[in-house]
C-alpha cells in the first residue's frame, strides 16, 4: 500500500504545482498592466487548466486516503 500512497502523494503534488503555475500565471498578467481583452484572453486559457490542477490534486488525496484505509 506505500506504492498508493506514494502515487497519490506525487499527483497531489503534481496538482499543487499546477496551481501555483496558474497562481503566478495571473499575477505576472495582473502585473504588466494588460488591457481588458488580454487579461480576459489569459484568464480563459488558464481556467482549465487551474481546474485540471484541482482535479488532479483532489485524486491524488483520494488515493493517499484509500491507500491509508486499505492499509
């Protein structure tokens, strides 16, 4: 069962890193003073992705959790 919790560590961690991506990906948009239509442009292709971080990052805890129960 360390291989489960093991797996489900790094994907959590995986999910972490695409969070703080998106995180730094914002705030370097917010900072160079885009206009409305950039900052709009950056923000719809980052959604998704931040979305797909948070999945991630939810699945890999899940597994920590069954790895832990079926341990």
């Amino acid at each position: 069962m360390d291989i489960v919790i093991w797996s489900g560590a790094a994907l959590s961690l995986a999910g972490l890193a695409g969070l703080c991506w998106c995180i730094l990906r914002v705030w370097r948009a917010k900072r160079a003073g885009l206009g409305n239509e950039e900052m709009r442009a950056i923000l719809q292709g980052v959604v998704p992705l931040n979305t797909a971080a948070l999945l991630l990052s939810v699945l890999g805890l899940i597994v920590v959790v069954v790895g832990i129960l079926l341990g």
